[in-house]
C-alpha cells in the first residue's frame, strides 16, 4: 500500500498526537486525479496534472 500525504492550508489540522494520524489511499478516479495535481504543485509545477499522471499512480498503487 501507498500512503500519500496531502495537505492544504484549508485541510490542515495539527493532530494531537501520532495516534490521531488517519492514512487513507486513494481509491476513486477523482482521488487519483487530485493526487496527481497536488503532485504537480508540490513540485513546482515541473509536469502539468493529467489522465495519464493519474493512471500511473492508480497503477503503481496496485502493483504495490
């Protein structure tokens, strides 16, 4: 499984402990296509959000 840690200023909420960490992977088309945009900004903008990013994420989580 991948783990896949997303954040943005409107989702950040500081936990109280490691304990209260929730991991969750993406598992709809939409999820895998957010993913791959906030990838995109993360790194600068280097590749531009796509299907095909998306895909490949979707594939690289199921071959694990």
């Amino acid at each position: 499984m991948h783990a896949y840690l997303v954040c943005t200023l409107h989702t950040l909420i500081l936990p109280q402990s490691a304990d209260s960490l929730r991991v969750e992977s993406p598992t709809t088309e939409k999820q895998f296509t957010e993913l791959d945009a906030a990838l995109a900004e993360a790194f600068g903008g280097v590749f531009t959000p796509s299907a095909q990013g998306a895909a490949r994420l979707r594939r690289t989580q199921q071959s694990g």
